[in-house]
C-alpha cells in the first residue's frame, strides 16, 4: 500500500480503536484497499457496507469484498456502517476537484487535510427507548448537484452551486417509522441538517479543547 495512504489508515483505525466502545467480529476494524479513479490513488476504509459496492470498491482483494460487508458493532448494542475513500490532498500544490470535499485530518502527523471522494458514517440498531432509527452523516456530492425540485430553491442551487434541500455533507436524524415493521410507512420526523465535512478523525467527537477546523460548507 502506498505510504502516505497506509498512514490515513492507520490513523483512522487507531482512531476507532482508542474510542474503546468498536469491535469487529474477528476482524479489523476497517477492511482497507487501494483503489484508483480519476488518475489518482485513493484509499478505500470500510465496514458494513453493500455488497456490490464492496465489490466496486475491492475489485482485486481476494475476500476482502465480503469480509467489508460485516459492520462494527457499537456498545451497548448498535451498530455501525462506514465508508470512506479519501487521499492526502495538498493546497497550493493541486486543485480539488468540484465533486470532492476537503477535510482536516491529522495535522501534527504531517498529512493536514485530505479530499474525500465519498464516504458515510451510519449508526443503526439504536437502543429501545432513544426514539430515532439511524443517525448517519452522509457525503453525496453528486446527488447534491442535482436541481431541486422545489422551483423556489433553484435561486440559491445556481448561487451556491448545490441542492439546498439536499447538501453534499449532511447529518441525518432518523425517527421509528409511524407503524413498527413497516419501513415503507414515513416516520414522524426526520430531519436532514446540513454540514461541512467532518475530519474523520473526530468521529465520535473528542473534547480536545480545540475547535473543529471545517472546510467545506
């Protein structure tokens, strides 16, 4: 694996490993490839996730395809599904394409930010008694670049160069469905809030007395 791409990993693997409250069914916490899109080297972090995008993303990894499809599991009892794919990105040095976000990540290991391709972080299985669904950030700048629907959003699509209605970095919030044990039932309240993209490093948030750096909006 390329050095400074074995070093992101490493890092946000040791990240969720101090958190103390991750594991993985006899696994890593995060299967790991190499993967390369748009003449660029990119690397993959991933858990819980589809089966055939773990197929797209490990093409040439042997079983590592289907051992990204088992999710981590979160004390006391949810669990987690992420995906990452990201690579050192280095202002002034490069241009960040339109549809990859830019992000903080370990500046006192000497890899100060990274552009992420695509990624999500979504808990689910939430305990009895919470009253919500799933929590997930979700990075889907494509999907963002789309026009809106509502003919009154399309001012602020054309100023700020995405869907309002849909950010490219989004937390979401979701509740039970209105009827248990039927999902095509909409719940009583989702809620979907924009954000910049997260340094993947500061999931779940840690009080390091240091503001969050956020680069996108």
């Amino acid at each position: 694996m390329d050095y400074q791409l074995d070093r992101i990993a490493d890092m946000f693997e040791s990240c969720l490993r101090d958190c103390a409250v991750f594991e993985r069914a006899d696994r890593p916490l995060v299967e790991r490839d190499i993967l390369r899109k748009e003449a660029m080297k990119w690397v993959v972090l991933a858990a819980g996730i589809d089966a055939l995008v773990a197929a797209e993303l490990f093409p040439d990894s042997g079983k590592k395809a289907s051992f990204a499809g088992i999710p981590l599991r979160v004390s006391p009892g949810a669990q987690a599904s992420l995906l990452l794919v990201l690579r050192r990105f280095d202002p002034g040095v490069e241009t960040l394409a339109p549809h990859h976000h830019l992000a903080s990540y370990a500046p006192g290991d000497g890899i100060p930010y990274v552009a992420i391709r695509e990624g999500y972080i979504r808990i689910t299985h939430l305990p009895d008694g919470v009253g919500l669904d799933s929590i997930r950030w979700e990075l889907d700048p494509h999907q963002a670049r789309n026009a809106p629907i509502e003919s009154w959003l399309r001012t602020w699509y054309t100023r700020i160069g995405f869907n309002p209605a849909h950010s490219p970095s989004h937390l979401h919030f979701n509740s039970l469905p209105k009827v248990v044990g039927r999902p095509e039932e909409p719940s009583t309240g989702d809620f979907r809030l924009a954000m910049g993209a997260p340094n993947p490093l500061r999931f779940p948030p840690v009080d390091s007395g240091v503001a969050p750096e956020v680069l996108s909006v």
